[in-house]
C-alpha cells in the first residue's frame, strides 16, 4: 500500500526543521565568533600598532592587511558552519535510517525505510543531505568567497536537485530520487502488503 502525499510531507517538514533549528544555532554562534573579532580591541590595537610599525610608512597597506586578515577569519568561522551543518545532517539521516529505519519525523507520523541496510541508509542519507542542504550551503560558500556567478548556476542547480528529489513522491510509486538511488522505499509501519491474509485466530475450548 502506498504511502499517502501528506504523511510523507509532514515527516520531511519535521525533520528540515530539525535542520533549521541546527543551522540557526549555527549561525548564533558562528555571529559570536565573527563579533569577539571585532571586539577584541586590544589584540586588534596591538596587531595594528605592529602592523603599522613594520610597514615603512605604508599606514593603507597595513590597515588592508588588518581587514583582509579579520575578513579571512569571519569567512572561515562561516565555512566550518556550513560544514559542519552538512556533516551533522548526513549524521542524523544515516544513524536513524541505519539503526532505527526511520527518522524523527518518519516516526512521528508511522512510517519506515526498508531495507534499513547501513549501506543503503548512508547512500539514501547521502542524496538526502545534498538535497536539502550540501547544495545550498556550497552556493553560500561561493557567494562569500567572491565567485556571484558560480554561485548563481550552483543555486539553481540546488534547486533543480531539491525538487527532482522532492517531485518523484507524487508519482503513483511515491519514491523519491533518494530512495531510487538507494533502493529503498517509504512504507507505513503495520500496513499490510495487498493481498496478505490476516493471522488465523486461536480457538480455545
């Protein structure tokens, strides 16, 4: 029996939002550590100071230097939070399909992923992940590193996967492209398959 639309909707909302509740406490944090750069003034007063020492008159030169330096980082603080909110998502996906068959939004409203094989589950929370997220967040990366138009076709190549991901569900096999590379798919827990006969009933005199 196929799963029904609006199930498998709600259990994916679920678990992006666990996702996005990880990447804004990403981004509070990653805005701690771009701001303690700023106002660490008196390591910044004291780099500067030798910068300006050191630069042979050259005062616009070592105040590019201090900013290309400061910029550097805060691009940095941004990349390991891009990072690391790909790597925990893949995480998620992969231990709870691996070890549990189903995610927390999947459990949530009764579904499954079968086989639940760890290879099977790493290949699915694989495609997952770059759905929703790896794409994206590697947009971002160029869009900070400077390269607008490289970011612009990988935004839209995001956006094609998202949806070429996300569209094979309303098919009459409701399997996603996750779950077609993977081969896997979405089932409801205790849902018979067609056809099946009911356990016999024990009789006691």
């Amino acid at each position: 029996m196929s799963v029904p639309k609006l199930r498998r909707a709600v259990a994916w909302f679920i678990d992006f939002a666990l996702v996005l509740a990880l990447a804004a406490g990403l981004a509070v944090l990653t805005f701690h550590r771009i701001a303690a750069l700023v106002t660490d003034v008196p390591e910044l007063a004291t780099r500067g100071g030798f910068d300006l020492l050191t630069s042979r008159g050259d005062v616009l030169g070592a105040s590019e230097s201090l900013g290309f330096s400061l910029w550097d980082k805060a691009v940095l603080y941004v990349e390991e939070a891009f990072g690391l909110l790909v790597a925990v998502t893949f995480l998620y996906q992969w231990l709870c399909l691996a070890f549990a068959g189903r995610t927390l939004g999947k459990g949530l409203l009764g579904l499954k992923v079968s086989p639940s094989m760890p290879r099977r589950a790493a290949r699915r929370a694989a495609v997952t992940t770059a759905a929703d997220v790896a794409v994206f967040a590697a947009a971002c990366v160029l869009l900070i590193e400077g390269h607008f138009v490289l970011s612009v076709l990988v935004w839209a190549l995001a956006v094609g996967v998202f949806f070429l991901n996300a569209l094979p569900v309303f098919s009459p096999t409701r399997r996603s492209l996750a779950d077609r590379l993977a081969g896997t798919a979405v089932t409801g827990l205790g849902i018979s398959k067609p056809g099946a006969m009911p356990p016999a009933r024990t009789s006691w005199p």
